[in-house]
C-alpha cells in the first residue's frame, strides 16, 4: 500500500495532476472563510459558536455542500447547491422536454450544449438562492430566533445597493467555483465537482466530532467513532453491490469481418440513485417549514393552530414522525429517481439494434420488462438501506445531541463513500497504465 502511494508521488504527470488538485481545494476552503461585502464577521462567528444544533432541514443541507461557508455569508456561501441543483433539473428537463433528450442523444456536441444550459442554469439559480440569502440575513432569522441580539444584526449595511453587491458576489462565487470543477476535472485527479463536495463535507468532521467529545464526553465520543466506521464499511459494502444481467452478442459478417459473438452484463447497482433522493426528500420537508416561517403572527398575537403543528413536528428532526415523513419520502423518490434515469425500453431496443439478448429472454419488450422486473425489486432494498442512513443524523440528533451535519449518516456519508471510491478507482488505473500495478491488490 505505501510503495503504490510512493508511485503516485514519483510519477510527474501523477504528482502534477495531484498537486493541482491540492492546490484548488486549498484556494476553495480559503474562500470559503473570505466574508462577503458588509458582513459582521464577528457576530456571524459568535452566532455559529452558540449554536447547539446548527441549522435544520435544507438550510442544514446547503450549509453541510458549502463546508460551513452559507452560515458564515462568505463569499462562497452557496457552495456547490446551485450546481447540483441545475444538473437535476437538466435531468428532469429530458423527460418533460424532448429536445433536451435529442440533445442527451447527439453525442459529445449534444452534451456540450447540455453542460451549457447547466452552466446558464447554475448562475441563475445562484442569483436566486443568494438573493433569498440575504433577504433572511436582513431579516434577522438566518440563525433561527436565538433571542441573541448579534444573531439578528449579521449585516453592517441594509442599503439596496450593499444588497445588490452582495448577491453579485456570492454569484460570483459560484461562477468561480464552477470553474475550480471543471479545471479539476480536465487537469486534476477524479470529477471536479464532485471532489468539490467531498472537501465541504470532510472539511465539517472534524468540528462535529469535537462538538459530540465536549457535550457527551470521551466514552461517547469513542462510542461514535466506533460505529461510524462499521457505517462506512456497510456503506461501501452496499455501494459496491450490484446485479450482473448477463448479455449475449451473436455473430455477424460485415463484409469479410466478423463482429459480435461476446459476452458481457449489464450493472444494475443496488443503490442506483445515489444522494439525489435524500436532497430531493430534504428539500420537500423543508417547504411546510418555509410556509410557517412566513406565517407568524405580530408581536403580541397568538400563532395559528397549522403553524404550531408544522413547528412542533415538521421542522426538527427528533420527533418520530418527521423520521417517518422522511424515511417514506425517500424510498418514494429513489423509485422516481430510478425510473427516470434507467430506461429499459431504451436499453432493450439498444441490445437489439446491436444483436445482444440476454439468456432464456426474447429480444425486445419482453428484454424490457425483464429489466422493469429486475429493477423493482432491486430498488426496494436500495430505498430501505438511503432511508436508514439518512435516518442516522436524526437518530443522532435525539440521542447523542450531534446536529444534523453529523458525520456518519445521511448526505454526508454517502457522498464521502462515493466520491472517494471512484477517485481511487482512477488513480488505479492510472497507476495500472503506467507501472502494471494499481493502488489496489
């Protein structure tokens, strides 16, 4: 293991392509902590330091993508949520727009301008989501009401045109940190964004894990960090777990050549969806919140029945049936999900264009809804198992007083799992390439 770490460092275009990478997540974990224009760095500092359970439901989500920055108001407080976003809702716009899906299917020039709606898409949503930031900052209630006079005054300056610097820069940011993505991905070492969110969510472990040592002490502590680790061995248990559907190609003469006759599979994982429906099902839960939130009475006026039920269950997650509300909302949209990103009549027609059928199976529909067939009940488990893990965070909020940014669960330990699978899967081969010998044995 540590002579194929040595490798990496004694192969120059390796160490080059590894040291670049270092170097942007270096400059976006300093940018992160750059406060925005007319920000009072040190009542937001005090805010965060008070805080006992740090932020809740999509607010926790965006706060735990941007490594802590959103809370902070940085500069690059919206992270990477507006690219994430954009990029679902591409997806999404394929199966409502078909120009969209002809774009998906004209190669490497469709996906050139798909990735340029993206990037269009990324910027507006910046624009709106630092807008909506810097309203609730000016209103008072970023940090929920604390009672603490420094929570409620965050901003030196509530003029308009201080507003609009603002969002201009935090916009900015989010351009920015596009472009670290995408210069990691062509330059550096795995898929830029995505090592973007590793480093935002790495770079909040070691805060929580100090937060659990001080509230519940050293036995606690070990306790957690115990069984975080055979979280994240099961996790990457379930990941790597797959269904082989075994794929056969006959034999065909084009001209004098033979072509076919090979044998393959096609990986249906059981977690096929990934993270996606636990932003999705975070995202929902989180709008009763927003409605209640928008909806509290004058100073000396008593709150309406609907909004004391909406903040009594479904805003905090240490009641029984928020967990509930999320864990079904979860598998709902893994299915969804699924269903949407796994065609099996496209995958069908595709094996029967090219000759392949899979054994004791029909070529076409009936491929189609054995692969249907194959789905569904693959889907459930991977549902049941994202619904357990997000679960985790809210489990830990209610028992060992963690927030919901608690490092072994939910987004965070999926994400961590992934993105860090898949980049040492491209080191590997890209050791394999040049020395026969990968990181792995």
């Amino acid at each position: 293991m540590f002579s194929a770490v040595a490798r990496i460092f004694r192969t120059p275009d390796l160490r080059r392509k590894l040291g670049f990478t270092l170097g942007i997540i270096a400059i976006y974990r300093l940018g992160a902590h750059v406060p925005a224009p007319f920000v009072d760095y040190p009542n937001v500092q005090a805010c965060i330091a008070g805080q006992a359970s740090g932020a809740s439901g999509l607010l926790s989500l965006v706060n735990l993508f941007s490594g802590g920055a959103l809370l902070q108001l940085s500069i690059f407080a919206l992270g990477v949520m507006p690219y994430i976003t954009a990029t679902i809702i591409s997806q999404l716009l394929r199966v409502v727009i078909p120009h969209f899906e002809a774009l998906h299917q004209e190669g490497q020039a469709g996906q050139s301008k798909l990735t340029q709606y993206t990037r269009y898409l990324t910027i507006a949503l910046a624009l709106l989501q630092s807008t909506t930031l810097i309203t609730v900052a000016r209103s008072g209630q970023l940090f929920g009401v604390t009672g603490v006079p420094e929570c409620e005054q965050v901003l030196t300056n509530s003029a308009w045109w201080a507003q609009v610097l603002m969002i201009i820069t935090m916009t900015a940011g989010t351009g920015l940190i596009m472009w670290f993505a995408e210069l990691v991905t062509e330059r550096g070492i795995g898929n830029g964004m995505s090592i973007l969110i590793f480093t935002s969510i790495a770079a909040t472990f070691p805060g929580a894990m100090a937060a659990i040592w001080q509230s519940r002490g050293f036995e606690v502590f070990l306790l957690v960090l115990a069984v975080g680790i055979v979280v994240m061995a099961l996790v990457v248990f379930v990941e790597q777990s797959q269904r082989r559907i075994p794929v056969q190609y006959a034999k065909r003469m084009v001209g004098r050549r033979t072509y076919g006759g090979t044998n393959t599979y096609i990986p249906i994982k059981v977690n096929m969806a990934g993270v996606i429906p636990v932003i999705f099902a975070s995202s929902l839960l989180y709008i009763p919140a927003l409605i209640a939130q928008f909806n509290q009475p004058a100073v000396g006026e008593e709150p309406a029945a609907w909004v004391v039920w909406i903040t009594q269950y479904l805003t905090t997650g240490d009641n029984a049936l928020y967990m509930l509300v999320y864990f079904l909302l979860i598998i709902g949209f893994t299915y969804f999900y699924v269903a949407i990103t796994f065609n099996p009549v496209e995958v069908a027609d595709n094996m029967k264009k090219y000759g392949g059928f899979i054994p004791g199976i029909r070529a076409g529909r009936p491929t189609a809804e054995y692969l249907d067939y194959v789905l569904t009940r693959i889907t459930l488990p991977g549902s049941i198992y994202l619904g357990l893990i997000a679960l985790i965070p809210l489990v830990a909020l209610s028992t060992v007083g963690a927030n919901q940014n608690f490092p072994f669960g939910g987004a965070s330990i999926l994400i961590i799992v992934g993105v860090g699978l898949e980049t040492v899967k491209q080191i590997d081969a890209q050791l394999q390439q040049r020395h026969y010998e990968g990181l792995l044995r």
